[in-house]
C-alpha cells in the first residue's frame, strides 16, 4: 500500500508537521509506502499560478493518483486550515481523491479550532472526491511540546494518533481487499 501526505504548514518543521512524522512512523511498521509532499518541495510560483504544467505538480498529481489513500496535515490560522495547504489541493484535478481514504490532521493553538477539520476542510476533500474520510485527528498547541525541530507528543495524542493510523491501514486493507474481490467478480462473469 502505499500512502501520500500533504504538509500544509508554510514551515518546514510544524506541529501539523510532526503529526505527519509520528503517523508515517506508525505506519511504515505496518510496511506502507509513504511519500511526502510540502510547500517547500513545490514550486512555490507553479502553485500561485495554477501551473498544472510544472514538473513539481505534475509529480504530485501523479503521486496522488497512484495512492492508496493520503495523510493531510494542516495547522489551523482564524478557524481554518492553512491557505498553504489550499494552494496544494487547488493543483490538484477536480476527482483527485477519488477511490482514496483520507485521514486529516490538524493542530491549533486551542479546543476553540476543533471542528475547522469538519467544517472547513473536510467539505474540500469532498469536493475531491474522496472516497473516504476518516474522523481525523487534532492536536493542541500544548500537547505538541517541540525543541530544536523534534518534536513530542503527549501520551493521549499518541494514542488518538496510533488509532487513527490503525483505522486507516483497516480502511485500506478493506478497499484494497473490495477492489481484489470486483476485479476477481468481472473475471469471472467475463
């Protein structure tokens, strides 16, 4: 299986960004291939511009394609995610996530920001076509405790993060066995 995730933090090393880092940890136990997308790896210019033309979107529109499902990890600035991580997805064709299972994570400075990963984010992976979305995870300021780019997570986010790897690795493994099963099922009818 193999995974795609989106850093939509305009910095290199963010507490949305470490969520990714724990989750991509947890999940490469499981032998998932991860590949990892942020601002700083695209073309800063092709993403303003819609350049769908851009080596470095083409590769992340390839990327996605060729996934199983993604990550997408965002911090949350006045109750939504990142403008960041909209530039990303807006290079992205309209179906991109179709066929995908998506786990959203978020981090904000309070409890006050929860719900921007449903009501903001969430309505845009719809759009995407996600096949599906995942509750997601979202962390507070306080419980990502960081010191010269490493981060640690407090115990609870830890758990709700090993959580929500495991019910991402079940809901691809249940797509990927779906998918085998109607493969198998034309064949035989054929």
């Amino acid at each position: 299986m193999h995974i795609v995730t989106l850093a939509g933090s305009p910095k290199a090393f963010s507490k949305s960004s470490s969520l990714i880092g724990y989750l991509s940890q947890r999940l490469a136990a499981d032998a998932i291939q991860i590949q990892h997308f942020s601002v700083q790896q695209l073309h800063l210019p092709a993403l303003l511009t819609g350049d769908f033309q851009h080596p470095s979107v083409v590769a992340l529109q390839a990327a996605v394609a060729q996934a199983d499902g993604l990550i997408i990890a965002t911090p949350v600035y006045k109750a939504s995610f990142s403008g960041v991580l909209k530039t990303i997805l807006d290079v992205l064709p309209q179906d991109a996530l179709a066929h995908k299972t998506v786990l959203p994570v978020a981090s904000g400075g309070s409890l006050a920001h929860l719900l921007a990963l449903d009501y903001a984010l969430k309505p845009v992976l719809s759009a995407l076509k996600a096949q599906e979305i995942l509750s997601g995870v979202f962390a507070t300021d306080s419980q990502i405790q960081t010191h010269a780019e490493q981060a640690v997570l407090d115990a609870d986010l830890r758990e709700r993060l090993d959580q929500a790897a495991a019910q991402l690795v079940h809901a691809l493994r249940c797509r990927r066995s779906y998918v085998s099963h109607s493969h198998a099922e034309v064949a035989y009818s054929a």
